[in-house]
C-alpha cells in the first residue's frame, strides 16, 4: 500500500488550520488564531497571504515536519470562476483568477499559499483545491430567476456537502455517482443540494441569496418589500447587504447567532425564541420538500450536517416534516481538514480524476 503525506490548509477568519495526515491518518493539526489587532492590518484579504503562509511555516517547522518530504499540498478553494465538483490542480490561471476573484473571501487564499509552500517542497509537488465554494453544476432550468438580469447562483457548502455524501455511500457500499441524494448544510449559512448521481444540479445561494434564513443570513426575504427598504432612503447599501448576510436571520430577530443559547430559551419557554427557531426548521424542511421534486421524488437519503446538526431538537423537527420524503440521516458538524486530505488522497491513488481549471 502506498503511503502519500499531504499538508493540508484551511484559512478562517479569524483562524488558519493546519494539518498532515499519511493518507488520511492525521498526524498534526493546528488552528493558528490570528487577532483581530493582526488581521486589520491588511486592506484586503488577499494582503493576508504572506502572513498567514509564514506563520503556517512556523508551525510546520516548530512540529519538525520537513515540508520536502511531502507529498502533495490542498487548500481549501474559493470564489474562482464557476465550475464543477472534484479535484483541481492550482495552475497559473486559477492563481491569475485568485488575484480577481469572483468575491472578496478568506478562502480565496487556500489555493494560493498551498501553491507558494508546494514549490518550496519541491519540483515534483503539486497544489490542489477540492469543492470549492464556487462549485457549479446547476441544470440550467435552475437557473432562470424570473428576471435576466439576475440568474440564480450556486453558491453552498461543496466541500462538506460532498464529503458527508460520499461519506454515506462508502458507509453503504455504494458509490456517490450513483446516487440521489438531499444534503442540508446547517452553519451560519444554510444550504440544501440536490444531488443527482455526482452532481448538484439545484441549490440555494447560501453566501448571500435564497433560501432558509440562518443564524446570521436572511435567506430569500420577499422582493418587493426589500426593493422599498432599499429606496427607503434609511439605510446605506451596506447596512442593507448586512442585513442579508451577517445581520439577518436568528441574529436579527434575538441579538445572537448562538443555537446553543436559542435553544436554552426554547427549554425556558421563552415564545419568541420558540417562534424563530421553530420557523429557521420550518423554512429548511421547505427547502429540502423542494429539493425533493428537483429529484422527481426519487430520493435515496436526506441528509442533515453542519454545526446546527448537533442539535437533536433541531434535527427532529426537521426530520418530523421531512421523512415522507426520504429517510435521514444525520452527520453534526463538518470536518473541511479531512474532507480535502479525502479528495488529495484519492487524487494521489487515481481514484479521482485530477481536472483542470481552465
């Protein structure tokens, strides 16, 4: 059996995670935090690059692991240009598009730095990115919006939707490819996919668009109430686009994006935490019943993963509404670190195909 070392690269906000594993053992992981103090320095996050790729060599080196004995190097992939699901190899024209990305996103710097540490560790490593969040493979009926000028987007949480999808097949002995499978990404954002036999072929646009409203997104709000919110004259661009995404949803409603805390007031008995977090499930079992005629109803599994999947109430309330549907299964949290070194070990054994990004 071939044993391959891959680094892999996350960038957060606030955080870098770090990790090696041999195949997909992991032998070091690291959440590298960066201050606030330190991460306004920088105009733009694309600034960020050289320091957070330093301070990953510090800790590499600071664990005596010898970035030439590597094998192969993953980030985490951002707002490139829209393309489909898989593994890519970081070439000249996807770092050409980092520096123009479609939006402004830490993840844009996954790619970047695990190229500039890959060339360090020798001509013959390479640099991928896998599902990134840009990841489009929408039929194109799912596209049409109502008005030309503003055609639906894909924008959901591939990586760890994907993961837990295949996560599940390999489970069941089965492959992803052959599948129909519902996956709902509950996080500060909620996405909900339809996969059809390896692709996702409808989503909501959980970065800034449609869908459930979420700990801190609005989610699809009627049209023509905000357009007069908009013109209304009391708030600026900004403010309102903060009301979609960072100040909407739960956090709008209670002044926190914190489920843990929403649901103790639920345990209390409080009406209008009840209210809000009844209706975040309500609108998310919506999503998924929608998904389910997407697929003609012929759903092999629902899915539920994320942060919020680890709340048995949460989940249960969902599941209540949805099981007529599909059975579910439920995988909490997401686990991006294993999920990339996943797809580059399968990259590296040929399992996948390594694609271009043209």
């Amino acid at each position: 059996m071939s044993f391959f070392k891959i680094i892999v690269i996350n960038p957060g906000s606030t955080s870098t995670k770090v990790a090696v594993t041999v195949n997909t053992k992991l032998i070091f992981l690291k959440n590298i935090k960066h201050s606030v103090e330190d991460i306004s320095k920088f105009e733009k996050i694309s600034d960020q690059y050289e320091y957070r790729k330093e301070k990953i060599l510090k800790e590499l080196s600071e664990a005596d692991i010898d970035i030439k004995k590597v094998n192969a190097v993953i980030g985490r992939g951002g707002l490139l240009k829209p393309i489909e699901g898989g593994v890519y190899k970081v070439n000249k024209t996807m770092l050409d598009d980092i520096k123009n990305p479609m939006g402004e996103h830490v993840s844009n710097l996954g790619g970047v730095i695990a190229y500039e540490i890959a060339k360090m560790a020798g001509k013959n490593i390479n640099a991928y990115i896998a599902d990134p969040t840009c990841v489009d493979e929408m039929d194109e009926i799912a596209r049409i919006s109502g008005i030309p000028e503003i055609p639906r987007l894909s924008f959901l949480h591939t990586l760890n939707q994907k993961a837990v999808a295949r996560r599940y097949a390999k489970e069941k002995g089965l492959k992803y490819e052959d599948l129909n499978i519902i996956v709902t990404h509950m996080g500060g954002g909620i996405t909900v996919g339809a996969h059809c036999k390896g692709r996702v072929i409808d989503t909501n646009n959980g970065l800034n668009g449609d869908g459930p409203f979420s700990p801190e997104r609005a989610g699809g709000v009627p049209s023509g109430q905000l357009v007069k919110l908009c013109f209304s004259g009391k708030y600026t661009i900004q403010e309102v686009l903060h009301k979609l995404k960072g100040g909407g949803g739960v956090v709008a409603y209670m002044g926190t994006n914190n489920m843990a805390e929403i649901e103790e007031l639920v345990e209390e008995g409080n009406k209008q935490a009840t209210l809000i977090y009844n209706a975040m499930a309500y609108q998310t079992s919506k999503l998924i019943g929608a998904m389910g005629t997407v697929l003609k109803g012929n759903v092999d599994i629902i899915i539920l993963t994320g942060g919020v999947a680890y709340s048995e109430k949460f989940t249960d309330l969902i599941t209540e509404r949805v099981k007529h549907i599909g059975n579910v299964m439920i995988y909490p949290g997401e686990d991006e670190m294993m999920a990339l070194a996943m797809n580059c070990f399968m990259a590296l054994k040929g399992e996948v195909e390594v694609k271009e990004y043209k």
